[in-house]
C-alpha cells in the first residue's frame, strides 16, 4: 500500500515561511501584544485575535517566544527595508532622502508599541537583547556607510562624521514618528521637516532647514 504523508510533511521551510496564516498570526500577535503586553499575553489570546487553531499556530512557532522574536526581527528588517528606495532615482539624493526618511518614519509609527515591548524585553531575554541591538544599529550603520559614498563622490558635504550624522537623523525618525503617532495628519510635516533637516546636515545643495 502506498503511504500518503500528511500535507504539511511535504512542505518546505520556505512554504511555511510565506504562508498567508504566518502572516496572519504575526499581525495578530503584534495586536495582542501591543494590547496587553509580553507578559499578560497569551498563544489563545493570538490565535483568537488571528482566526487561526491552536494546532495552526504551532505549525509555524513553538511557543509565545519564538513569535516574539519572530516580530523583532521583522521589525529589524522593516526598518532595513526603509532604506531600500525601489522606484526612486539613486542619483537624486533629495529624492532618495525624502522616500527613506518617509519610510522609516513609517515603519516606527506601525510598530511603535512593539518597540517598547522589545526594549523592555531586552534587558532581561539574552535573544531580543541581540536582535533589539541589531534594530538600533544595523539601520544607523547602514545609513552612515551610504552618507559616507555621498562624501567620497563628492554629491554631499556632512557636517559631522558619517556615523554621527546617521545616529541623529535616526533620532529625529523616532522623535517625530511618535508625534506623527498621536497626531497622523502631522505626518507629512514630520517626513517634510526631517529631511530638511537631514539634507541640510547632509550639506546638499539645496537642504536646507525648515
């Protein structure tokens, strides 16, 4: 007799990795979380929020953990992405500025909740420590190595060292985002503002402060 496997024994780690139920449970879980914090929060109180079984969760995580991870490196990764300016001209610095400064401000406005959570976690869970380390600098590193190629080529004048620069306009991301949090109609201004700011630090022609 031919055995038959069950369906999710011929899927690959890709296949569950980009499931639609994945995605569903990882949105849920930064709902609850962000509702009644890592502690209180529960795998039925995801599930319930994601319409997905409690066998349906352990398909993709093994425990409230490893979601929580799951979500800082996700986070991680959104605020990478916001670097990554697909469809503006790399040439055009101005442009480049305002997309990922939008970007980013973006991106800490959706997971703003979930960043206090990670930087509570840190200081007691080796795990996130690592990863809410990697959300602070990997993003900060990789601007500083981009403002650096704008000196070298000679299409930017900085007014600090790259990697100070990078850590001030992050700052100013995240200060503005949190207004932009309360008050959403401030968010053009705030992305309008923080890449004056930066082109003028920059010392692009043209940047100049609000």
């Amino acid at each position: 007799m031919t055995r038959t496997q069950k369906p999710w024994a011929v899927r690959t780690a890709r296949d569950r990795t980009e499931a639609p139920a994945r995605a569903r449970l990882l949105d849920a879980a930064e709902t609850v979380f962000a509702r009644l914090g890592h502690g209180p929060a529960t795998v039925a109180d995801i599930t319930a929020e994601a319409e997905v079984s409690r066998a349906g969760f352990y398909v993709y995580f093994a425990s409230k953990e490893e979601i929580f991870r799951v979500l800082a490196a996700r986070v991680r990764d959104a605020f990478l992405a916001a670097q990554d300016v697909p469809g503006v001209d790399t040439d055009d610095t101005r442009a480049v500025a305002e997309a990922s400064v939008g970007a980013f401000i973006t991106a800490c406005v959706q997971h703003l909740p979930l960043l206090r959570l990670l930087e509570q976690q840190a200081r007691t869970d080796a795990d996130v420590g690592a990863l809410w380390e990697e959300i602070r600098e990997r993003p900060v590193h990789r601007l500083a190595r981009y403002i650096g190629r704008l000196a070298e080529q000679g299409r930017a004048t900085p007014v600090a060292e790259p990697l100070v620069l990078a850590r001030a306009v992050g700052g100013m991301c995240v200060e503005f985002a949190r207004v932009a949090a309360e008050r959403p109609d401030r968010y053009d201004d705030a992305v309008r503002e923080v890449t004056a700011l930066y082109l003028h630090l920059l010392g692009v022609p043209g940047g100049t402060a609000p």
